[in-house]
C-alpha cells in the first residue's frame, strides 16, 4: 500500500479556519507539525505565561459548622 506523502506546517498561521468537522478531519489526514512549529509554540506558551494574570489561590481556612 502506497502511502501518501505528508505536508510538514512549520507555523501555527498555516492552520485554516475550518467550517466544519470532517473538513478538519480530512485537513490533518495529510499535514504533520515540524520541529520548528514545535519551537514557534513554546515561544508562544512562554509569551503568554508573561501575559495572563497568575491564577488567584484559594484560601485554605477551616469554617467551623453548627
């Protein structure tokens, strides 16, 4: 069986919007992350870790019940 050859996206940007499930489906059939998407992605993580608030921490106290 003859396997078909894989296009490699190297950007987050070279993902389309989809308009439906199987169009996505059909899309990612044939297309691989590179090495450099990788990379491109935790710069991004990286950015948005200096972007977004810390999350709020839950204060850990005892309410006593009656």
């Amino acid at each position: 069986m003859k396997e078909k050859k894989r296009t490699i996206i190297n950007s987050i940007r070279e993902i389309p919007r989809f308009k439906s499930e199987d169009e996505e489906r059909a899309w990612w059939a044939d297309h691989d992350f590179s090495e450099q998407f990788y990379k491109e992605l935790d710069d991004t993580t990286t950015q948005l870790d200096e972007i977004l608030p810390l999350p709020k921490r839950r204060l850990s106290r005892k309410i006593a019940h009656r």
